[in-house]
C-alpha cells in the first residue's frame, strides 16, 4: 500500500520540478534579454537592470513582476514583447504601470472559438472573444456605446449576430432593437419577426424613418427621467434596454452627387444617432455602430467620442486604424484569421471573436418569433404597435 501511495507523490513531486525548472529557464532568457538590449538605467555608478521581486502562477501561465530603474526610458521598453515572445517561442505580454509585468502564457489565441461554447454571465453583458487569459466581456450598462470596424468578411457581422443572440438569450423580455442593415436587409431581416425587434431598416430611407422612431423614444425617455429626477437608467427600476445597430453606416454619409433632399435625410440621420451617443446612453439606448473602412465621414466624430468600446478587424491601412481605434494595429491582423479582432478601451486586447452561424442562430431565435405585420411599402408610415420601449 505504501509503495502504491509513494508513485503519485513521486510524480506530482517531479511535476513541480518540471514546472520550476521551466519558469527557471524562461526568467533566466527574460534576463539574457534585458542585457542583449540593455534595458536598464545608469543609478550611481552601476548600469542596473529590472530586477525580479516575484513570480506568480496565474491559471492562464506564469506573471514575472520587475522593479525597475528610476528613469527607464519608456521607448526602452516597446520592443520587449515581440523579442522576448520569439526568444520564448511563447505568446508574451508586458505592460508597465507601478511594477514591470511580464505574463508567459502557456497557448497561444485559438484560430476559432464558438458561440456554444461562451460563459452565461449575469448583466448586460455580451462575450468579445477569447484569448490567451481566457473570455473576456463588456458590459453595456457600464459603457453603453461601441464602434466595430473591418474588412469585409473578416467578423463584424458575426460579431453583431454574437451580441444580438446572447442579449435576447439572457434577456428575452427587456432586450429590444432597432437595426439598421444597410446591406439591403441582407443580413438582419430574417430577424424581423423576433418580439424584441421593433424595426429592420434595409436602406437610407427607411433608416431615416426607423430613426425618428429612436428620436421619439428618446423625448419620452427624457420626459420620463426629468418627472422622476432620474440621471442613469441603472439607478432606477426600469429593466428595458434598447440597442440601435447600424451595419455598415458609411451609408448614411451624404455624398456629392446627391440631390439637396438626399443630403438633408442623411445629415438627419447622422444627427439622431449622434445624439444617441451623446445623451441616450443614461437613458437605457446603446448605440452599435459598425462601418467596413472608418474614415472621418463614416465614422462621425460625435459617435467615436462618446463610443468608449471600440472594435476592430483587419484593416487595409495604419490611417485606417487610427481612425477606429486611435491606434495602429488593425492592419497588422493576420489576413488569413477570420474573428481576430482588437478591442479598444482604456487598454488594448486581440480577441478571438466567437463564432456563430446563421442556422445556429436561427435556431436558438426561433422561440423567440411573433405574428407581425407585413412591413409597409406605402412611403414610409411607421407602426406604433412595434413601440413598447416604455
């Protein structure tokens, strides 16, 4: 019985050796490296390098926390990750605030993760993708507005599809949304029938009209909260949310060629959702806004600003990059990824966007479909039976 016992101890005892030694060897080649690059500062007399003060074992690898010299330069510490992740042959991430932090992770970003296989999580919240720390997740009553951009085919609807699917899924009877698939409905009409869904719009016109809709809704909201003397919608008892899609609003940006009146309905358009991103946010609305190529005209400055979660896929160009997410980054995404995606908020994350198909979605939505009228094609009336954002 005591020989028995004595294997597994045995083994788990060399695990633990194993392990050490493996932590042993990666800090001996972060050292190696900070010498190769000279990555320290001149303190007295002595050139002194970060120094080592603790190892942590994080479930999703190992955290090594440096102290570092007064006065390291910062533009010292830029090319660290990228040299040490190859000196590693590890995924690698360091970031600097008070202590020098080095995470080793033990797998890379997969090449694709699914919607089956995303967390339920308690709020408002919906699932950005998976990386190497594992799920990560934003929450709309925190930051109540995001931008997502990309190339075409490289996740953006999918990632609407995401969002829309886990919203009403958590949140079946207080989700509510007005979606403007300016795609010619291509994408988002099939969801018409879905009792959450006060209106699809498929082109301009129709967006202008389900846009008066938000702009109603957002005069009775505020009449509402001044009665009330409510500030934020969740500091009050009101569980309904609502959530504005726009896919690809590089269609509501008036263009030259344009007669007076085409110009006037965009502009008008433009203006309602940037007031929503102003304002509506407090009110319970969250604007999605999406766009394939973000340049200053498709991507109007009153949503970027007061859209604190922004996304992006593969871009074609750094210009294009700066415009979506105030950074580079978007351009270096791997071409060959579908789903890799950077998320922008105080800090900067690549994501492995989970992935869901329209049979799968249809499916877990089917429950969900109600007995509407047909849409109408008599110029436009809107129908007040859809409206129950109250």
């Amino acid at each position: 019985m005591l020989e028995l016992l004595a294997i597994p101890v045995l083994s788990g005892a060399s695990a633990l050796y194993v392990g050490m030694k493996k932590r042993d060897v990666d800090e001996m080649a972060i050292r190696k490296v900070f010498k190769n690059l000279k990555v320290g500062a001149v303190e007295g007399k002595d050139f002194v390098y970060p120094k080592l003060i603790a190892t942590e074992q994080k479930d999703y690898g190992v955290r090594y926390v440096y102290r570092v010299p007064l006065g390291l330069p910062k533009k010292v510490l830029e090319p660290i990750e990228e040299i040490l992740s190859s000196t590693l042959d590890k995924p690698v991430e360091v970031t600097f605030k008070k202590w020098l932090y080095i995470d080793v992770f033990h797998n890379d970003i997969p090449k694709k993760v699914l919607y089956r296989d995303v967390p339920d999580m308690a709020g408002w919240v919906v699932p950005l993708g998976f990386n190497e720390r594992g799920w990560h997740f934003h929450d709309f009553d925190k930051t109540p507005h995001c931008t997502l951009s990309g190339t075409a085919r490289f996740g953006k609807t999918v990632m609407l599809k995401n969002m829309m699917t886990y919203l009403i899924e958590h949140h079946p009877d207080d989700a509510e949304f007005i979606i403007i698939d300016l795609k010619g409905g291509l994408e988002f009409e099939k969801y018409r029938d879905l009792k959450q869904v006060i209106e699809v719009a498929s082109d301009p016109v129709e967006a202008f009209e389900a846009l008066r809709i938000v702009h109603m809704l957002m005069e009775q909201r505020m009449a509402e909260f001044r009665k009330n003397g409510w500030t934020n919608i969740v500091d009050t008892p009101l569980q309904k949310r609502l959530f504005i899609i726009v896919d690809e609003g590089a269609q509501l940006a008036p263009d030259k060629f344009m007669t007076k009146a085409q110009k006037d309905m965009l502009a008008a358009c433009q203006y309602t959702l940037a007031e929503a991103a102003r304002v509506a946010g407090a009110l319970g609305m969250r604007l999605i806004f999406c766009t394939q190529y973000p340049t200053s005209d498709t991507l109007p400055r009153q949503i970027k600003q007061n859209a604190d979660l922004k996304i992006t896929f593969r871009l074609p160009a750094g210009y294009a990059s700066m415009v979506a997410i105030d950074d580079y980054g978007a351009e270096e995404l791997p071409s060959d990824i579908k789903g890799r995606a950077i998320v922008k908020t105080h800090e900067k994350k690549i994501v492995q966007v989970p992935y869901i198909t329209d049979d799968e979605m249809m499916k877990r939505m089917e429950v969900y479909r109600v007995a509407k009228p047909q849409k109408s094609k008599d110029g436009g009336e809107t129908r007040e039976d859809f409206v129950r954002f109250e």
